[in-house]
C-alpha cells in the first residue's frame, strides 16, 4: 500500500509529489486525462505550439523561481508594456524605468492624463518597496475600488488601460477581483517580466514532473470517490487504500469528491475563449501584448506568440493568440468572423488571409477571486487527519498559488508520515 494518494497532476499535485519524493514518502498520483499539467497544458498543431488558453509565466513568482529551472525552460520575454488600441491607432504604453525610449510616447499616449501616468509610478512604488506579505495585510476590496478610490485613476484610464490589461489576467471585465491580487500581480510586472517558455506552456509541468518515478503516475485514470479513512474509488471500478489522500483538483471537482461537508470555496469560475491564428507575416514585430482600449467588439487582448518566442510557429510563420473573455456564447464560425471583423479594424485587411488554427473555450480558467478570496491569504488545507486539499482556489490564483499549496500539502502530510501511521 502507498502511503499516499494525489488526486491530480496539475501544477499543485506535482509540487505535492515533489516534497514528497524528496522526503521518501511512497506516493500514487491519479490522473484523470492522458497527461500532466492540468489546465497548463500545450498542443501542436501543422507545427505551432498552442497553449489551452492564454498564458504566461511571471518570472518574479517567488515560488516559480524556487521550483523551476528558468535557463532550461529558455524562457522568452514579452515587451515591457502595451499597445493599447484606441480607435484612432495604436498608443504604446511601457514601463519608463524598462523601456527608456518609449517615455515620450507613454507620456502623451491617450489612455489617460499625465497625472494618471504619474499615479502608476506611485503604485509601484506602493507596491514594491514594502515587504510582499505587506500587500496581502492591506484592506481587501475589490480591483476597480482600489485603482480609483486607493490610486486615484481617472475612468479613461481605467477603461483604456486597466479594464483591457488586468480583465485579461483576472478574466473578468468588471475589475471585481480581490485588489490584493491586484497589487501582487502588479509587483510581479514591476520586478519580473511575463515569459513564455521555449517549448510551450506545458514545459513547466514536465519540467516539474521530471524526478518523479513514472511508476507513481497513473494517467486516464479518474477518480469518484474519497473517504476521509484515505479510500479512493476510480472510474472503473477499484478501491485504493493510503494513509492519506490529497484532492490537487479544481475547485467544482474537489467540492464534488469532498462532499459538502467540506465547504471547498469558490466554486465559481471565470471562463475564457482563446483562437489562434497562423499568419505569414506578424501584423507588429515588438514582442508586445495588445489590448482593446475601445470596448468595441468581443476582443480582449492579442499577441503574436513568435515574436515572444519564435520556437511557438514554424520558420516563417506568426502565430496570433486571441483573447476573448468569457466563455463566448457564438459558434466558433461566428466568433471568428466577428474577430476578423474586429481586428481587421486594427490591421487591415490582411486578417482575411490569416488560417484560423483552433479555437479552445476553458470553462474553468480560474477560480472568481472577488473579495474575500484572499482573506485570509490561505483557505484551509488538512480538511481532516489524513486528508488534504491543494490548488490555485486554495492561495492566489495562480502559478505560484497553485505551486505554493502544492508544496504546503505536501509539507503537512510529510510531517504526518513522520509521526507514523
């Protein structure tokens, strides 16, 4: 019998396996799909890499930076700033103490006034230069409240910037999320840069899973049962026994095999709507993300992927990622023709030409993270003796959430195998 039994290979399960491993706790981790990584998964499609779903790793996560080898995950950086699209072209934002050159055209760009571009140096500041758990001891409300009441934004700022650029990280338009993810989200932009690794999303759990013994992983391997005794049920029918059990699952999925007894919190989510395209020449060449500053149309935010990192798309060809927030409610022909007609405003008629590659609609893509989420900064992992919970619903939501509970999880139960059964 294994001493303990993972219940999903995402990021926070294989962060439990991780401590585990490292202390010579035997393990078994079940796998519902045909590979590792949960939501941080990549596919390659005619020769593109094609991550589920928009993402990026920030590379001033303090536990990404514990776990993660960077140098060989050949991390590729995006541009530190935007391209804000605001009907009447383009207008670059960056940050003036990274990208010295565009100080000028960041000062008169009309997302907001020059009283609003002095108010973001402030919020760096504030954000910072105290201690990081600083920022998660301040008053919680949400994002919108704190960049206008907290900062002082102007709504054309808010609109044209902030709605665009943080409703893409949070998913969610309406700025409700916890503004103490706001401020850690904001610090990690202010010391770090958003990366993408060479290999596609899916390189950090690989990366992750790499000294873990393929005896201990069971993929396609669905679970529907746990008892707090440490039984767990699969799909097929078999019983497995353990000295303790670890739900690393979504939040729905863990409430489900938990019960309600549980009160796994928040089990709502935020969806999001993802297509790529393949081009055969980037509409910009900066390595940048742009943003819907109009609110026209059902865009959110799109960036050429090989310009980031070229290893994305075959020689020769772009690779676009489009973002709309949301689960969309069109057929996947209507959005595209409703995308195309929206980004042909931005482009050109060159959009008619772009080879629409896949469209992914991720239901749960994160946890809703409206205050309370993160009061406190933790929800409760040891549920009883022998049975945990970990994911990004548990912390921050997440790499580093996600990474961090892992590790918790895994830390609590090593200590238990400690004390003997």
């Amino acid at each position: 019998m294994t001493d303990v039994l993972i219940i999903g290979g995402g990021l926070a399960g294989l962060s439990c396996a991780r401590v585990l491993q490292h202390q010579g706790v035997s393990y078994t981790l079940l796998e519902a799909s045909d590979a590792l990584g949960g939501r941080v998964r990549t596919d390659e499609v005619d020769g593109f890499l094609l991550d589920r779903g928009f993402q990026v790793l920030l590379t001033a996560y303090p536990e990404t930076e514990r776990q993660l080898d960077y140098q060989r995950l050949g991390l590729r950086s995006f541009y530190d700033g935007a391209l804000v699209f605001t009907g009447r072209g383009f207008q670059r934002v960056a940050d003036p103490r990274r990208q010295p050159s565009a100080a000028w055209s960041t000062l008169r760009a009309s997302v907001g006034s020059v009283a609003d571009k002095l108010r973001i140096l402030r919020l760096r500041q504030a954000v910072t230069r105290p201690p990081l758990q600083t920022l998660f001891e301040r008053p919680e409300t949400s994002t919108l409240d704190a960049l206008r009441t907290r900062y002082g934004f102007s709504d054309t700022m808010i609109e044209r910037f902030f709605r665009p650029f943080f409703g893409g990280i949070f998913l969610d338009q309406s700025l409700a999320a916890s503004s103490r993810m706001f401020e850690f989200v904001f610090r990690m932009f202010s010391t770090g840069t958003a990366a993408l690794p060479a290999g596609g999303i899916q390189a950090i759990p690989r990366q992750l899973a790499e000294p873990l013994p393929a005896e201990a992983i069971r993929l396609n391997t669905r679970v529907v049962a746990v008892d707090a005794s440490g039984a767990v049920t699969t799909e097929a029918g078999e019983t497995l026994q353990a000295q303790a059990v670890v739900v690393a699952t979504e939040a729905p999925a863990a409430a489900q095999l938990l019960g309600a007894a549980a009160k796994i919190t928040p089990l709502d989510a935020k969806s999001t709507t993802c297509l790529y395209y393949a081009a055969d020449r980037p509409p910009v060449q900066d390595p940048v993300l742009m943003l819907s500053g109009d609110g026209r149309g059902p865009v959110n935010n799109v960036s050429v992927l090989t310009n980031v990192a070229p290893s994305y798309g075959p020689p020769g060809q772009a690779l676009l990622s489009v973002v709309v927030l949301g689960e969309a409610e069109a057929d996947d022909a209507s959005l595209d023709r409703a995308v195309r007609t929206q980004l042909t405003g931005w482009f050109g008629p060159e959009v008619g030409t772009w080879r629409h590659l896949r469209t992914y609609r991720v239901r749960y893509a994160l946890p809703d993270q409206a205050p309370p989420f993160l009061t406190p900064l933790e929800r409760p992992i040891r549920l009883a003796e022998r049975l945990f919970v970990c994911g990004d619903h548990r912390q921050t939501a997440s790499l580093n959430g996600a990474l961090v509970s892992g590790r918790h999880a895994g830390e609590m139960v090593a200590a238990l195998m400690a004390t003997g059964p």
